[in-house]
C-alpha cells in the first residue's frame, strides 16, 4: 500500500504529466468572449454616434443655422413681427 503523503506529494507531478489541450489554460477566457466584443461593439457605435454629431454641428455652423434663426423664422411664418424687424433680427443674429 502507498502511503497517502507519498501520493500527495506525487499529485502536481501527475496532474503535470497529463497532456494538456492547447486552449485548456484559457478555459477562463469563456465569458469575456461574450463581453469583450459587445464592449468593442459598444465603443464602436460611441465614436460613430459622437462623431457624426460633431461633424453635423460644424455643418450647421458653416451654414449659418442656429436655434435662434429658427425661432425667429417660425416667428415671421406666424406673422408675429413684419419683414423689417425680421431681416434686422436676422442680420443681427447672423452678424453681418
């Protein structure tokens, strides 16, 4: 009979011996598998979102748009002011 310390002290080397399977050691990767790519995917959908809010608010600076023209068109197109103090507002708005 072997005596229970002597199998103890044999375990790592059998458990070593053992052949391994080559993605065994990543066996803790499993979920991240999951997680790492909707995180990628994620920050991806960011930068695109961020990105083409930035290039629209240099669009709407180049063209000359703002809340406030818009506020003063709806104003005109409901009849509150008269064409003169329309084109003077805007002009002031515009800055020209």
């Amino acid at each position: 009979m072997v005596p229970a310390a002597l199998l103890l002290a044999l375990a790592p080397v059998a458990a070593a011996a053992q052949p391994m399977e080559p993605w065994s050691g990543w066996m803790w990767w499993g979920p991240m598998h999951m997680i790492f790519p909707l995180l990628f995917f994620c920050l991806a959908v960011w930068v695109i979102v961020s990105l083409l809010r930035h290039v629209d608010a240099q669009n709407d600076r180049n063209r000359g748009t703002s809340r406030a023209l818009e506020l003063l068109d709806e104003r005109y197109a409901k009849g509150e002011i008269d064409r003169d103090e329309y084109m003077k507002r805007r002009d002031d708005i515009r800055g020209t």
